[in-house]
C-alpha cells in the first residue's frame, strides 16, 4: 500500500509539473502574441500618423523647394513668412519624432530607410531648410530630444 501512495504521490507531482509546464508555455505563447501585437498596432498608428502629417507637409516643402531656388531668398524672407517658416519647423519636428521612434526600435529599418531618404532630399534639395535646421539646433540639439552625434540628416 505504501508503495501505491509513494507511486501515486510521485504521479501526482509529475502532472503537476507537467501541467504547469503546459501552463507556463500557454502563458508565454499568449504573452508573445500580445506583445507582438501591441507593438504592431503602435507601429502602425505612428506610420499612420507620420504619413499623414508629412502628406500635409509636402505641398507647403515643394513651395519651400520654389522659392528657395531663388538665391537670394533668405532665412529673413522665410521667417516673415510665418506660416511657411512653421511649416519648415513641423518638418523639422516631424523628422526628429520619426528618428526618436526609430532609435526606440518602434519603427523597423526598412521604413526608417525609406524615411531618412525622403528627409535627406528634402534637406539636400531646400537650402533655407538646412539654414532653419542649423538655426534651431544652435541650442545643442535639445528642442529635438537629439544628441550631437545623432545624424537626423546627411552633411551636405
């Protein structure tokens, strides 16, 4: 009798175990699950949200890129152009909020790639861009959450 107890407690503690095993596995399993996606539907709401800002950004950059071929367009001339001056400094802010979610892993590679191109024609193509950039980051980089070594965008 003593060896059917020993057999059956020894039984008893095994499906314990293994049942908390399966347990521990479902929970891990719904766990991943979750996070995945949770971080795709935060992934996907920045994308959202970044796409459609800089939607409503482009037309007021292609009118930035038109009078900034104008050599003698000025930093002054856009900053009397208050509207067009904020427009420039959305942009600037949008491409600093998209490379703060890309350094937090939020957003993948492939998107930051294919991001960081579209802000480094922009930067490359709109002198009087680059002239805001160089002014407002004159206060080391802390309106834009960067840090110095931070490349937001390629020299020029």
């Amino acid at each position: 009798m003593e060896i059917l107890n020993t057999t059956i407690a020894g039984l008893t503690f095994l499906a314990t175990i293994f049942l908390g095993l399966i347990g521990y596995k479902l929970t891990k399993t719904y766990s991943n699950l979750s996070d995945r996606i949770s971080s795709d539907t935060l992934f996907h709401s920045l994308f959202r949200d970044f796409n459609t800002r800089y939607g409503y950004l482009n037309a007021h950059l292609k009118a930035l890129e038109l009078l900034s071929k104008d050599e003698k367009f000025s930093l002054d001339d856009l900053k009397l152009n208050s509207d067009l001056y904020d427009k420039a400094i959305d942009y600037l802010n949008l491409c600093a909020e998209e490379y703060y979610w890309y350094k937090q892993g939020r957003v993948n590679s492939a998107v930051w790639n294919a991001w960081s191109h579209g802000m480094n024609y922009w930067y490359s193509e709109i002198r009087v861009l680059r002239e805001v950039w160089e002014d407002e980051i004159k206060d080391d980089y802390k309106s834009y959450y960067l840090k110095e070594e931070d490349n937001l965008f390629n020299k020029i």
